[in-house]
C-alpha cells in the first residue's frame, strides 16, 4: 500500500467514524426526547356544571279508568266507543238491554209496596196501643191522688182524735181523788187513758194504710209509664226497617237499569273497547281507575310493562271485566329504571328533558320537559344490573306523541354555577383522600381537595384550589402527543383532558 493509499483511507476512517458517532448522539438525543415528555397543565377555571342521570322507557297515561257493565246483565245492544276516539265524562260508550234491570226494579218496587201497606197496619196498631197506655197512666196518676186525699183525710181524723184524748186524760188527771171511795166510783184517769190508747192504734192503723196505699198507686203509675213507652217505641219502630230495607232494594234497582246505559265517567281517549254488540254481560261491579306506572325498563332500556295503559287495555279485554279502557291522555308520564347509582342523587321535583326516536326531530321546537313525580322503594335485577323503577311526568308533549312510544329521558341531578371545575384525570384518589400537582414556581406541588359534581370528565373542585392556579395533567407518550395543545389558558383545556366522562352526565354552560 502507497503512502497516498494509507492517507487517504485513513481519512475515509476519520470521516466515518465522526459520522457514526453523529448519528450516535442524534439517535440518543432523539430516543431522550421520546422518553421525556412536557409538562401538561391546565388552569382552575370557572363554569357551569350539571350531572345528568338518564334512562329510557315507554309513554303511558298517569291514569286509565276501565268502564264495566256493573250490575246490568244483558245483552250488549250498541258500541259507540270506538279506538282512539276523544270523549268527554258523560258521553254514551255502550247500552245493554234494559230487560233484566227493570224486572228487577218491578220487582222491588212491589216489595216496597207490600211492606208499606203492612207497616202502616202496624203503625195504626201502635198508635192505638199507645193511646191505651197513655190512658193507663192517666187513670194510675188520677187514682193515687184520690188515694192519698182520702188517706190524709183519715190520717188527720185520727190525730184529732187522739189530741183530743190527750186532752181528756189531763183534764182527768186534775181531778181529786174523793176520799172514801164509793163504791160505784171509777177512776176518769184511767178511762180517759184507755179510750187514748183505743184512738192511737186507730192513728197507726190510718198512717199504716196511706202508706201501703201510697206504695202501691207509685207501682201503678211506674208500669203504666213503662207501657206507655214501651208502645211508643213500638209505633215507632213499627214498619220502619223493613220499609227502609226495601227502599234501599228500589234505589238500588234503579241504578241499576240506568247503569245498562253506560257513559264515560272521564274525559281522555278510548285506548281498548273489548263490547261487542250481541254479546252478553256479566256482573262484574264497578268502574274503576288506575294508576298506569307499569314495570319500569331494566337496564335503562324500554319496559315492557311500562305502557300499562295499552297492556291494561288487552287485559281488562281479556278477563272479560271491562268492556271500555279510557285513557287520561291529557296528562302523560314516562317509568324508567334508573340505576342505583343515580337513584342516590335523585327526588321528585327535579327537572327531566325527554327525547323521543320514533318523532322527528325539530330544532326550533322548544324541549319536552317534565318532572320526577316518584322513586319506587323496590328494585328490579337483570343480568346484574340493579335499577329503580321512577315515574316522571311530561309537561308539553309533543304533537303525534302515542302511547307505548319509546322515550329517553335525562334528569339534571345536581348543578352548580361558576363552579371551579378540572379535568378529572388531574385528581389522584388514595383512599378517602383526593389530591392534584399545583405548579408553584414551576415546580408540581400536592394539594389535598374536596371534589363535588362530576361530568363529562370535568370534575368540581370545592375547596384547595383558587381560580388561575395551573394544575398538572398526567404525562403522556410523544407518540400520542400531537403538540396541538398540551398546555391551555383561560380556561380551555388540554387534549386529553376530558376522557374518561360519567355514564349519563353531561357539562352545563357550555
């Protein structure tokens, strides 16, 4: 090898070697940069905030009211009621053969009559025995006044008579004894007492008999007082509850013949009609009205027993107990399974936002809105998924709505306004403890918060953080990282920095 030779090889050597390590030294800068990524930031910024829980289910009327034939058995003569039609309380749905009905009310009408005519005998009867004891008692009062003037006239007899015999054994006691005797001679002292003696059994004789005559005209007067009312609750009881008995048997005869002409007792629209004419009625009592809430959707997905006012229908038709299902389509209401995460923030009152797939969607109409009226107690599980059957009404449905359509509904849980909000993947969460990196200084510092609404990603920040504060987002991969926005101001916030929302919220005020 040349002098020339080696020169110039060992230049090519120096030239490749100062190349390789060139490359060396960018491939390693380069796999640095890889590795390292800038630090993501946002700033705490201000909004509004909702969280929305959102389920779906079928349209049903708050009430279906199911007309029956009630206590006319017949045959159907007439159906005016037809599907869909639009009536008023009191407008003419079936008639029924009055027949039946009205032999019973003849029937009942004579029954009244005969006991009538029978409580009358019996009240004239009464009336005389009243009179009779009401003579009794007259006769029993007017004999113990007699009694007790006579027997005061003897009593009085008898106390003069003794008075006076008292009188006489002083006046004899005054008397002087003649000494000697003769002997005819009687002493007036001791007549005068024995005569005294006589008149006082006499007086204790009279006393005795106007008591025991006293005694007896009081029993007198008590049993012809007892008489008297005993036949004056007779004459007015007399007739009475079996004439009560069989008007009340008329009344209801008559209501009967006029129920054989059935009317709507509700205004709303007819959603089943299971009378046919020439087809023969039963007693199957009354009208009735219901609720028409249904099972709610599990899972979040249509119900099938959600529209109780058409499955209410098909079954009142097919027991046979109802002959017309009339449906308040005036006031509508949609029940939905909600899960149990969402049941927790939820109470009547709240607002509720429907959507509904089957109608077409009008930009400028305004929203169909309503109102949670009831949370069910108890749960329904399918496929592991627990759910609550809750009741929301609707406020302005839209033309065309139907019963049994398919609605979704959205039901703002929790807002707040001016909210200090970040994303939710700024939040590390270490047992019931949550913190965030602050950058101070441009060093990334731990701070300890409490969290309110979450949604969409964005969370709500109620104490450790001031608005303007920069907040550090997790690192990602240069090979995810575009570099369109890995920082943000006022507000906004980074690329991926708003994963990772809540099944069912969404962000108010945006």
């Amino acid at each position: 090898m040349t002098s020339k030779t080696l020169v110039i090889n060992l230049g090519l050597g120096a030239v490749i070697l100062a190349l390789g390590a060139g490359t060396y030294l960018t491939a390693t800068a380069a796999g640095s940069s890889s590795t390292a990524t800038a630090a993501r930031t946002v700033t705490v910024s201000k909004a509004a905030i909702s969280s929305v829980a959102t389920a779906s289910g079928n349209v049903a009327p708050q009430t279906t009211t199911v007309v029956n034939a009630q206590n006319c058995s017949g045959v159907i003569l007439s159906v005016a009621a037809t599907l869909g039609q639009q009536v008023t309380a009191g407008q003419p749905l079936v008639s029924i053969d009055p027949t039946n009905a009205q032999n019973a009310l003849n029937a009942a009408q004579a029954q009244l009559d005969s006991v009538t005519a029978q409580g009358n005998q019996q009240q004239v009867s009464a009336a005389g025995q009243v009179a009779t004891a009401n003579q009794g008692l007259v006769n029993a009062q007017q004999s113990a006044t007699l009694d007790a003037s006579q027997q005061s006239a003897a009593v009085a007899t008898a106390q003069k008579a003794v008075d006076a015999d008292n009188g006489a054994v002083t006046a004899a006691q005054a008397v002087p004894v003649p000494n000697p005797k003769p002997a005819n001679w009687q002493d007036p002292v001791a007549a005068a007492q024995n005569q005294l003696a006589k008149d006082q059994a006499a007086l204790s004789q009279a006393q005795n008999q106007a008591a025991s005559t006293q005694l007896k005209d009081k029993q007198q007067v008590a049993s012809a007082t007892t008489a008297l009312g005993n036949a004056q609750n007779s004459a007015a009881s007399a007739g009475g509850t079996n004439v009560t008995s069989a008007e009340l048997a008329v009344e209801t005869a008559k209501a009967n013949l006029a129920a054989c002409n059935l009317t709507s007792p509700v205004t709303g629209t007819v959603t089943g009609v299971s009378a046919t004419v020439g087809a023969l009625t039963g007693q199957s009592g009354s009208s009735g009205s219901s609720g028409s809430s249904g099972a709610a959707a599990s899972g979040g997905s249509a119900g099938a027993g959600a529209s109780a006012a058409t499955a209410g229908a098909s079954a009142a038709a097919a027991s046979g107990s109802g002959l017309v299902t009339i449906s308040d389509t005036g006031h509508l209401q949609v029940v939905a399974g909600f899960s149990e995460s969402d049941i927790t923030s939820m109470k009547p009152d709240q607002t509720a936002q429907f959507t509904f797939p089957a109608l077409p969607q009008d930009p400028a109409a305004p929203p169909v809105t309503g109102k949670v009226v009831s949370i069910a107690q108890t749960s329904s599980t399918t496929n592991g998924v627990v759910t609550y059957p809750v009741t929301v009404s609707i406020a302005n449905p839209p033309a065309g709505l139907r019963l049994g359509q398919s609605a979704n509904i959205s039901v703002t849980t929790a807002t707040a306004e001016d909210a200090l909000v970040i994303p939710g993947l700024a939040i590390t969460t270490t047992g019931n403890r949550q913190t965030v990196n602050v950058l101070k200084n441009g060093t990334p510092t731990p701070a300890t918060v409490t969290t309110g609404i979450s949604a969409n990603g964005r969370t709500q920040i109620l104490t450790g953080l001031a608005e303007g504060d920069q907040v550090e987002l997790p690192a990602i991969s240069s090979t995810l990282d575009t570099g369109s926005s890995s920082t943000t101001t006022g507000g906004g916030f980074g690329a991926g920095g708003l994963g990772g929302g809540n099944r069912g919220a969404r962000n108010g005020g945006q």
